[in-house]
C-alpha cells in the first residue's frame, strides 16, 4: 500500500552552495524536497520527474534522462561516485553542463542574481494570456527561448565550447517543459515565475503540488523499481555510449587507449575542409585532357580491396543513429583524406571546369594534346585526383575475367595542391598532401561497419545486386565480403605481431612510423607488398617473415623534369624508367601471380599497365631538348614543366620584390648551385658537366652527397642496401640475370633464395615486365621504345648510402623540406639544423608565402584530424624523422664538417632575399 507524501515545511533559510549554477535545482533544494549537497541518483531523478507532471512511459522516460544527465553532471572523473552517492549538487559549477559564462549569466558565480540578466531575458519574450488567472503577463515559448540561447552563445564567442549546442536542448527548455503555462506553441515561461524561482527560490504552487501529491511506494514496489533503475542505467549508459559514438567519434577515440582494440573500432579523425572560395590548376606545358588523362589514368592497380562498384557502394565508416551515414566515394569526404575533387569529364561547361579550377584565369592558348593518342581515361563517377578505374581485369593465375577495380595511380601521391585564404591554387606533378594510411583504415572499417552493424549490409546489397536481389545472391556477397574482411584483420595481426619480434638495422625494437599527411613510406611498402602480402595472395604461406615496419616515411617527391634525371629516387637508386614505374605500381597493388599452383607460364604475370606507364613517362618527359633546341634561346624542358610563383594569382602577400631576388640570386650562386646546380633557365645548367650520354641524347646525373656528408635523417637510404629478402626458390630469382640482361657489374645473390631488397626487387620488376612483353608479343622496336634500352637496370656503380641534389625549380610548390618532410619551410631550413622545430602538424593547413611552406608556432597543438610530425626527443628519437642535416651553420674560418653544408646567414634578411629568389625558379 502507499500514503501521500508529506509536504516538507518550507525553510527559506536553507542555504544553497553557489557552486549549484542550475535554478531548478536550487529551488528544489530551497523549497526542502532534496538535500544541498550530494542527493541520490535516483531520489534525485524521482524528484525531478514528479516535478514535470508526467504519468506511465512518459515518466520512466524522464526518470531516465535526468538520471543520464546527473550521472556525467559533476565530469567523467566523477562517474563512479555519482553511481554509488549521487550527484553532488555543491560542485556541479566548472562540470560539463555548466556553461561557464556562455550561458544565460543571470546567476553569477558567488550564486547571487543579475537583475540586469534578467531583464535581458525578458526582453526576448513577449506579453501572452495567463490561462490560469486570466489576464496577461510577459514569458517567452519555445522559439523565443531557442533565439535567447543562441544569442547567449553569441555572446559568448571564442569561450563557447564545442559541445555547448548540445546543452541548448536542456536547461531552458527543460524549465519550460516543467513550469510552463499553456499548450503546444502557445505554452510559455512566465517572466514572473523565473525571477520568483531566481530570487526567492520558490516554485509555483502548481509544481509544488505535483511534488508532495505524490504516492510512497512499499517494499515490494521499491524492490522492482530498483531492479528496473539498474536496467535503465544500463540502457542508459548504453544509449548515452552509442550517442557518443555516433555524434563524437573523433572526442571519443581521443580519450581511449592509443593502443588497443576499441580505438581501433572507430575511424580516425579527419580534418574539416574548409569551404573554398575558388581553385585554379597552374599552367605547366600540359593540355586539360592530358591533365584529365594523368589523373584517372589507370596503371593497372587493385589499390582498395574490394571491385570497383563494391567501393561505390560503401558507407563511410560512422554510426548514424536516424539516418544512413554518407558513402565512401563521397567528394566531400575524400578532400579530408587530402584528395583533390576532380570533374567527370572536363567535355563540360566551363562553369562547371572552373567549379573545380579546370578553366584558369589565364584564357591562354592550350598546348597540343599527348593523351588523345592513347586509350581513353573516365571519371564517370566523379571521383577524386588519382583514382582511377581498372577494366577488362583478368586473374592473372587463373586467366578467369574478374570484376573491374579501383586503384590509385601515379596522381594520387604526385598532384599537389596549397591553400591560402579560401583559394587552392593547384598543380601536377607536386607532392599530394594525402594520408594514405586514414584512408586504408577507414576503408576496413567500412568493410566491418558493413557486415556487423546492422541495415549497412541490407543497403550495400541493394546498391550492388539491386533491390530484387535473392537470399541466395546476397548471402554469396555477404560470403565474398566476409572473406575479404577477415584477410584484412588477419594481415594486419600478422604484421603486427611479425614487426613486434624484429629490430632495426640499429638494434631498436621495429615500429611503424607515422607517415601522417603529405609523407609515406614507399620503399618499406613495396617490399612488404611484392615480397610478403603478394605471396600470401598466391597462396605461398611462410614469407610474412619478410615484413618490416614502416619506419622511414618521405615527403612525396616532385617528379617534374625527372625523366631526364638519371636516377630519380631520393637515395639514387634506380637508373632504368620502367623498373621505377612498374615497381610503384607493384606497390599500389596490381595483382600479382606468384603461385607454383599453376602452369608455370602464368608466373611473373600481373595486371601492371606496362603500355600505360610508358605513355605517362613520355608525356612527363616531352620532346628532347637537346634534339629540339633553338638556337636563339638553347635547350629547355618540354612535358610537365614546374609551376610558376602564383603571385598573379593570389594578391599583394604573393608578389615578388625584384631588388630581393637580385640579392637572392648571389647568394643561390655562393650557397646552392654547387649542388643543386644552376637555374634550370640558364646556359649553365645546360652545359654543366653532370649532363651524361645517354643512348643519342643525354640525362642529368645530378650531385649526390655521401650520408657521412649530409647528415640528414639516414633510414630512406639504407632500406634497400640493409634489407634483406628471402624468397621461394621455384620462382627462381636469379639476381645475375641483370648481369645477362643490362651488363651489370653487379655481385649476386648470397643464396638463391635470400637477396638485398634493391637486388631482389630490380630483378622481380625486370621479370614482371618483361613476362608483360611476352604476353603481349610486343615488336622488339617497342619493347626497344618502352625500356629506353640506354637507361640500365643496374645498381647505382656510386656505392654507399647518399641523398641526391635535385636542380630546385619549383622548389616553393614542395613543402615541407628534406627527403623526409621534416622541416616545415625554407625558412626553417637556411636556420642552423638545431634551431629547427621538432613538431609541427600537417593537414588542411593555409600556405605561409613569406617563409614558404608551413608557418609554425611554438607548442601549437594539432587540430582534430591533423597529424603531427614529431623528432621525438633526444633520448627516444622516432625512426625516420630526423630534422637534422643540411645545415647552414659554419662560422668564418671554421673547418667544414658533417652535416653542415653552408656558411651561417648574417641574418634574416639574407635568408629572405634567398627565398624571395628560390619563388622564381
């Protein structure tokens, strides 16, 4: 049985602790119905409940949300008192809910009342009809409450926090759910009622009926009620876990362990693109359609692990709790990854070319076309710079025709873009500012988000079978889905567990490092995919012992002018073209045949576009400019030419100041010239004495300087010497075969099986496109034209590890600086090599014209979804990121030593006048 519960004797001298900011609340403490400092939760959401009048579901429901809301009340650190004590009423000021100034301020911080707020508060309102006296009186609805909130927030500026709007949906509105007059759009907060519960910490006498009218449960009842709050709070940290989840992933992971499972069930974050106000591609020497060309352009690669009409039908990996989230190949989306949008077709308006930067502001006559003598790219699906669409797929050990795939090609990681003010000025050939790594990620969320959450699957089904589809055919995809997955988080657990029981070549426990935005490790990537992954999709278990972390990430390289290097790696390595182009492609995942399972013929057989990367070398290099000089001028480059200094496009801040680059241009002939050589503009460059024969023509063999010398970060150079690859021996892999082939002067391999990388990978690439050749039955004079026969696949003869000096044109379109992405712009790069930065973030970040590259702060702290490039410290270094090397510190008269390439500046503005002279090249 129950009574009514007795009405507690009012006592207005109840004191109430100013560290109680909610007026509710303190009403409810000053009228005596709850205690002043630390009440039950469920006392508390009971109170609160029969203060709102609701009856059945209703009232559980709002039993149930004042009890999410109390638990977090006093701050995460207070969780577990508050389950077990309560919420503390004296110390919710400073918790999550209380809005630190951003709110109404009609409370201040000693508790007393601001008239003046008040007041303010009133003056969003207007007069309504009291439908309980008669008469009328000021208040405020709903719509005018929601206006007053927003104001506050307003007001508030630079001190709202993220999660203020959130709050918006409690605190007034709450109030005028419970102490409103009247119904529907009518009902209002009477003005009176607020400042009576402000000042004098009394309720209308309404809600105090509802208060003490209230039954008293019995024994029985109280026992159920109880077993029915701990399934509540269950379901309600649940729903409170899942909301979190869906509404703020990125906040979420942050306060997980980095390491673990659950951090890896969410996507990683991903910077916000900010809207951009207008784009423009930089003339360099190439037509829209070769551009078009070179950016969808297929080599052959099966980059993401699923067909191509699979990843269309992806969803972004992120929870959605009312409606579906967006899809993969979201233009929008990809951007945060780092990718540039790119049109359908650029046979289209001009508006919408200049949508995307296609239709500049130069209105210049278009150089003639290469790419329409070669088979045609699509972008039918509008997708991004880099993406591209793989057809007529054949399994390369089966022979059976497959599915078309999606793969990234050489635009991916060699386009590149800046952004200044709400402007992206970009350009071919530059280094993408991409993060590969997110995007492999959340491409395997994906995979997972599909399969187990639930109506993700039932939707990805329709879009790839159609809506009609039968159990059978959907149950055989979901098959196919599931084993891909499964192979995904098998590899990723054999990786990991592989590298945990390896050291570096300097005895250091192996770790990934964190390629983060605009870096990645290439070299450790292809010998993982060809000598491990590719023999595990053939079927060859046991050669996951060939992994190795990756631990030494590089800038993406410039490739403007570099098929007329010699050797076009970081490290010099590798002369011959299409080995250095077919084993990129390897890397990127063309399917690859390595399996004894089948008629030996099919070895060495693969999906690389052999064709294609010839096309796309031809069109970087252009005509020979020793072949087609003028006499007047001299040999220039043709092909992809460098970008030019956007000065005429992006205003005052950009324009080149001329008495500075005169100055500039001494000091590059005193300091730089000796290595990086002269202008690329000037007869010195071209009769330099680094210009070699090369078959009838010549190639620039460019300066390459010791690792003893330069001292820079050392781990790019020695992955291909240090490594060590083991292979099995029915794929005879003959590393003497190059002496065969090239004439090298080469030593062979130690076994017949285990081989240095840069042997092992020389003659794996050789053998890949040469097996092309014979499927193809390509002529002798094209396979002559498509390996550049004078260009050897032959080691560098220079032995030990080095870095090469490349002619700087277009310098200011590459940061940041050294072969590691270590250094944040020119600027930081002439200051001494000590004085440098150790971190700086990297994402969606504006362009800094006067340093040239990244402005940096001290201690900045990343913006969500930004990564952060980080030295480490002197005692723990991080593997592949050191910033030291190429330093310009020598003082007069001081002996020259390693790692110090230069004189010390006079000062800045002698590095300025430098710089200002590096934008011209």
């Amino acid at each position: 049985m129950h009574d009514s519960a007795p009405k507690p004797s009012l006592d207005p001298s109840i004191q109430v602790s100013p560290n109680n900011p909610c007026p509710f609340l303190r009403g409810l403490v000053g009228e005596g119905f709850v205690d002043g400092r630390t009440v039950p939760l469920g006392t508390l959401s009971q109170t609160i409940a029969n203060a709102s009048g609701e009856t059945g579901l209703k009232k559980v429901s709002a039993r149930i949300q004042v009890r999410g809301v109390a638990l977090i009340a006093n701050g995460l650190g207070h969780i577990l008192k508050s389950i077990f004590s309560g919420a503390q009423l004296d110390a919710l000021r400073g918790g999550p809910l209380d809005k630190r100034g951003a709110g109404s301020r009609v409370l201040g911080v000693d508790g007393k009342v601001d008239e003046d707020e008040l007041a303010r508060f009133a003056s969003f309102g207007r007069d309504y009809r009291d439908p309980n006296g008669g008469g009328s009186e000021p208040g405020l609805n709903a719509s005018e409450i929601g206006v007053f909130m927003r104001d506050n927030l307003k007001r508030a500026g630079s001190a709202a926090r993220w999660y203020y709007p959130l709050l918006m949906k409690f605190e007034w509105p709450i109030l005028l759910k419970i102490m409103g007059k009247g119904a529907g759009e009518d009902r209002y907060l009477s003005v009176a009622d607020v400042r009576t519960l402000f000042n004098e910490r009394q309720f209308p006498a309404r809600i105090n009926q509802r208060l003490v009218s209230q039954p008293v449960l019995s024994t029985c009842q109280r026992v159920v009620r109880g077993a029915l709050k701990v399934a509540a709070l269950l379901l309600a940290l649940g729903l409170a876990l899942l909301v979190a989840v869906a509404e703020f992933p990125d906040q979420v992971r942050a306060m997980l362990p980095q390491k673990g499972i659950l951090v890896n069930l969410l996507p990683p974050p991903l910077p916000t693109v900010p809207e951009t106000k207008a784009a423009f591609w930089l003339e360099q020497n190439w037509s829209l359609k070769d551009r078009h060309w070179f950016h969808h352009a297929s080599q052959g690669t099966a980059t993401f692990p699923v067909p191509y009409e699979w990843f269309m039908a992806l969803e972004q990996p992120r929870l959605h709790l009312f409606s579906a989230p967006g899809m993969m190949t979201d233009g929008t989306y990809l951007e945060r990854f780092g990718f540039i949008p790119s049109p359908q077709s650029i046979q289209t308006d001009a508006t919408s070319l200049r949508r995307f930067g296609y239709a500049n502001v130069y209105e210049t006559t278009q150089v003639p076309d290469w790419s329409t003598r070669w088979t045609p790219a699509e972008n039918v699906d509008g997708l991004p710079v880099g993406f591209a669409r793989m057809t007529g797929v054949v399994d390369p050990a089966t022979g059976r025709r497959e599915e078309d795939k999606i793969g990234l090609t050489c635009a991916a990681c060699h386009t590149g873009q800046i952004h200044y003010q709400g402007v992206d000025v970009r350009f071919d050939g530059g280094p993408a500012m991409t993060d590969l790594k997110k995007l492999e990620v959340s491409t395997g969320l994906s995979i997972a988000y599909t399969l187990y959450v639930p109506f993700r699957f039932q939707r990805f089904a329709d879009r790839v079978l159609g809506p009609d589809a039968s159990k059978a055919d959907r149950a055989a995809l979901k098959q196919k889905l599931s084993a891909i997955g499964n192979f995904l988080i098998d590899w990723a657990q054999t990786q990991q567990k592989t590298i945990e029981g390896k050291k570096t070549w300097n005895g250091r426990q192996q770790q990934d490092t964190e390629e983060g935005f605009g870096r990645l490790d290439a070299l450790n990537r292809i010998g993982n995919q060809v000598f491990s992954q590719d023999l595990a999709l053939s079927g060859i278990k046991g050669f996951e012992k060939n992994l190795h972390a990756q631990d030494a990430p590089v800038s993406y390289p410039p490739i403007w002018t570099v098929p007329w290097f010699k050797f076009a790696q970081y490290d010099a390595s590798i002369e011959q073209p299409l080995i250095r182009n077919a084993g990129e492609a390897l890397g990127v995942t063309a399917l690859l045949n390595l399996s004894d399972a089948y008629p030996e013929d099919r070895l060495w057989r693969s999906s690389v576009h052999i064709n294609t990367l010839g096309w796309i070398e031809d069109m970087l290099r252009g005509p020979d400019p020793f072949k087609t000089a003028d006499p007047s001028t001299g040999p220039k480059f043709g092909g992809l030419l460098a970008p030019k200094w956007p000065s005429q496009i992006l205003g005052d801040n950009w324009r080149l100041d001329q008495k500075k680059v005169d100055n500039g241009r001494k000091i590059y002939a005193e300091m730089c010239s000796g290595c990086h050589l002269p202008a690329i503009d000037t007869p010195a460059f071209w009769s330099s004495g680094h210009w070699e024969p090369s078959g009838d023509s010549k190639v620039l063999n460019a300066v390459t300087i010791p690792l003893d010398e330069i001292k820079t970060d050392p781990e790019q150079s020695l992955v291909l010497s240090n490594r060590i690859v083991d292979l099995p021996g029915f794929l005879k892999v003959n590393t003497a075969d190059l002496q065969k082939w090239w004439q090298c002067d080469v030593s062979t391999a130690s076994s017949p099986t285990e081989m240095v990388y840069a042997l092992g990978l020389m003659t794996v690439v050789d053998l890949v496109a040469r097996k092309w050749m014979d499927d193809e039955k390509t002529p002798d004079a094209e396979r002559s034209k498509l390996w550049n026969l004078a260009r050897k696949n032959c080691l560098n003869p220079v032995g030990g590890a080095r870095y090469r000096a490349r002619p700087l044109n277009g310098v200011w379109a590459t940061a940041p600086y050294l072969h590691n992405g270590s250094v944040p712009s020119l600027y930081w790069l002439l200051k001494p090599a000590s004085e440098r930065p150790q971190k700086f973030c990297m994402g969606r970040r504006d362009y800094d014209p006067v340093t040239v590259g990244f402005a940096v702060t001290a201690n900045e702290k990343c913006k969500t979804g930004e990564t952060e490039f980080s030295a480490g410290s002197d005692k723990d270094p991080i593997q592949g990121n050191s910033v030291l090397g190429h330093s310009f510190e020598r003082k007069p008269g001081e002996e020259k030593r390693p790692g110090v390439i230069g004189r010390v500046f006079k000062d800045d503005n002698e590095r300025y006048d430098l710089i200002e002279y590096l934008k011209t090249l």
